[in-house]
C-alpha cells in the first residue's frame, strides 16, 4: 500500500510495534528483496565500542528481546568500559575483535549474529555498512556526512544487490517534539510546509581538543595526543569546509517533507564563513597559547556553513554547521507552512487563527497535545535514556525490524540523499557557492509515492 509519511504517521496505530515514524519505503524496492523472516530474538555484534556504542550496548542489554554476543573494537580502553557494561547487566561477556582495524570482518563471518550496529569513527562506517550487507546482516549504521557521492551510490548498490537492509541511525528523528511537530504536520496544523530550516549547532571545541585526562573537556591537543573523537574529528576541520554532520538537521525536516517518499532534493548551494574559532581557542586556552605546535595549525573548515537546498515540490530548506564558536545547543529547527510557523530556539510557535495574530505563543501545550502516540506509550522506558530519551526509541525501531527483516523507516536511499550533502556542499563552496545537483538515488521511484 502506498503511504505517505504524513498520512502515515496520523493513522499509525502500530506504535508497540516498533513501527512508528513513518512506511517501509515503497519508493525504493530491492530486485533482491529478503523474505521477512520473524525472529522473537536476535543476536547483534557492534562494531566500534567507543562511548556512542557503549550507549547502544546499555540499551540493548537491558531489552529481553537482543543478546550482543560480539563487539570489535580497536581500543583496550573502550573495551573495557563495554565489558563492564556486560557484568553490570550480569550478561555472558561477548567474543571481541580487536586484532587490528579489519578484524571486524571476523566478527561478520559469524553465522550466529543477525544484525551489526556500526557506530565507528565517521570513515568506516561505509565501508564496514557495504561489508555488513555483503555478509547478510541487518545493518544499522551511525550518522555522517558522506565524503564522496559515490560512496552514497555504493550503499545504494550494495543495498539493491543483497537485498540486505540498512537502518540509518539518526536518533534526532526520535525527539519527542520533533515527532510531535510531525505529528502536527500530518494533520496540516501548518498548512502546506514552505520553508523548513534543521542543523547542527553545537559547541564542540572541547571535544575536539581534549587533554586525554577524561572524556571530553580541557586541552588543546587532538590526533595521537586526543582522545576519544579528538584523535580523528578534528583532523575535518583541518583538510575540509562543508556542512560535515548535515543528518541531524537534515533528516527531521526531510521526512516532513516526503523526501525519497512523493517529494526530493535538487539542487544545494553552500556558502562558508572564515575560519576562526578553533585557532582562537587554542591560543587563549590555559593549556595552550601562542607557541603551542597547534596554534600553527591551518583550519580549513568555516566556523558556520550554511546550505539551502531546494525540493522537487518546492519547498526550501536551511541548514547550518556551526560547531567551532561559543553558543547553546540548538538544531535550529523551523517548520513553517501556509497557516503557521514552529521555532525551537524559542520554543514557540503561530498558528494562525488559534494563537494570536504576530505573536509567539509557547509551543509546550500544543507538543503535548499533539504528543505522538509512541513517545506516550513508552515514555517510562525511555526514562535515563540518552539524548533525552529519543535513543530508546531508535534502538526500539531497530531491533524491532531487525527480528522481522523489515525495510528499516530511515533506509538506505535517505542515507545516501543526507550523507550526500556533505561532499556536494564541499563542491558548492569550493565553486564560489555555485548551485549543485543532489543525485536521485532512488533512480525516479520516489516518484511513484504520493
């Protein structure tokens, strides 16, 4: 049956099912499409068990329906602290795959493990996806932004070969009033959606720069001297300038909007500011200082890349990188239509002929009104979650489709549309902020979703 995600999301009553934010894709079938194959429990290997994996290893290990059975990892450090996670919940100690960066693929060999989750520094995670899906596992990957198109058409090919899923991890679609505002929209609270706006603005300069003393925070040191993500993520703002994280941002207001689903994205145009902040923080650091090695270093990346992109449908969307300058946390969202306009900076929002004319109004008794039947029907599990609940629930839809091999709702086509607006930005920036095309990954059948 095709079904459109706003339709969808208004009629859903599956939300114990772990079917909760929108179809399996109809846009895009596989020539090799799996048979559904039930399992009342399934086995999982993760692969990179750094602090994002251990969060997933928690959460899996207190579900009744999952054993982790195997982890790779590369990091002693991080191997322990997963391990402890295991005597915590009381639970048999997983085999481990630590003999270098490719003794993941062992743990893939195993025939007893169904489904992997890929939660790695952001260059594997293509490759170990492709690996994963070549080995017949179900696949959830952690977000990114892609570093080249074609390693978005090799998910997309690799995906069609095997017929083996891939669940994109991009636990922002989870947040309780993004799915509310959802929720919102699939009733035309706002109308027909116009111009949305989502990013990834973030304070990350001390994760970027760490002291290697404690797991974020201090220091001015990154690569062999870092720790955690600051012996790899900084090296990005060192050699790139795009909107290097686009997903959390981009993925929300795409799904409102249909993408892949009756609706996709066009054409992108970029443009970068200097880059200043990073240098900045490491010369007036205590640690730090005019004549620290690093102070020399070269930053490539703009402290705030913003992105439009236009729709197939013709609505716009912002996004904005932003994560080298002193600022709030804030995704930034804004949802706005023909009969009003949600902002979650300020928490507002205007719908017209029930708030009043010009004004925001607090969006709080409407998100609770309008609060999705999911997030109220297992909002006590969610309770010590991370992210304020919302990887409850994106570990919830993963295993529940990994046990029936179910289209993932967040699948391999809008990995590939989200993960493609980094090196498409990159290109637009590079030309003068010239307009560049965004590929069809779903080869014209996005078309037949209304």
């Amino acid at each position: 049956m095709s079904i459109n995600r706003r339709k969808f999301i208004q009629s859903s009553a599956l939300v114990g099912a772990g079917i909760a934010i929108s179809p399996s894709s109809k846009a895009s079938p596989s020539k090799h499409e799996k048979a559904n194959i039930s399992k009342s429990k399934i086995n999982i290997g993760i692969i990179g068990s750094g602090f994002r994996g251990q969060s997933h290893i928690d959460l899996l290990l207190d579900r009744n329906d999952c054993e982790v059975i195997a982890i790779a990892d590369i990091d002693d450090r991080m191997i322990a602290s997963s391990l402890a996670i295991f005597k915590k919940y009381g639970k048999n100690e997983p085999t481990v795959y630590k003999d270098g960066p490719h003794d993941y693929k062992n743990l893939l060999a195993d025939e007893n493990i169904d489904a992997v989750i890929i939660a790695t520094p952001w260059k594997w995670h293509s490759e170990q996806a492709v690996a994963a899906m070549k080995a017949g596992k179900y696949v959830g990957t952690e977000v990114c932004g892609a570093f080249s198109v074609d390693e978005c058409w090799q998910l997309v090919n690799t995906q069609e070969a095997t017929g083996t899923h891939l669940f994109f991890l991009e636990n922002v679609c989870y947040r309780r009033d993004v799915m509310a505002v959802m929720n919102m929209v699939s009733q035309g609270m706002f109308g027909e959606l116009v111009h949305l706006e989502g990013g990834y603005q973030h304070d990350l300069r001390e994760v970027k720069f760490n002291d290697g003393m404690k797991a974020y925070g201090g220091g001015v040191e990154f690569g062999e001297k870092g720790f955690h993500e600051s012996k790899w993520r900084t090296q990005h703002s060192i050699m790139r300038n795009g909107d290097l994280y686009p997903t959390h941002g981009l993925g929300p207001v795409a799904q409102m909007l249909n993408i892949n689903r009756g609706n996709r994205l066009m054409y992108l145009t970029s443009m970068s500011s200097q880059a200043v902040g990073l240098h900045n923080y490491i010369v007036n650091h205590p640690n730090g200082g005019e004549k620290h090695e690093n102070a020399k270093v070269k930053f490539k990346l703009g402290d705030v890349v913003t992105t439009m992109i236009k729709c197939a449908n013709g609505e716009s969307i912002t996004l904005f990188h932003d994560t080298n300058l002193p600022r709030p946390y804030s995704i930034g969202f804004r949802v706005q239509g023909t009969k009003g306009i949600w902002m979650d900076v300020n928490k507002s929002l205007l719908i017209d002929g029930l708030t009043e004319a010009h004004q925001w109004t607090s969006a709080d008794s409407w998100l609770k009104k309008y609060d999705h039947p999911y997030w109220k029907a297992n909002e006590q599990k969610a309770i010590g979650a991370g992210h304020g609940g919302m990887d409850w629930f994106l570990i919830d839809e993963f295993v529940n489709h990994a046990k029936v091999n179910k289209r993932p709702p967040i699948d391999v086509y809008d990995a590939a549309a989200w993960m493609s607006i980094t090196p498409l930005s990159e290109e637009s920036i590079a030309a003068g902020s010239k307009a560049v095309a965004i590929p069809d990954f779903t080869r014209g059948r996005w078309m037949d979703e209304n």
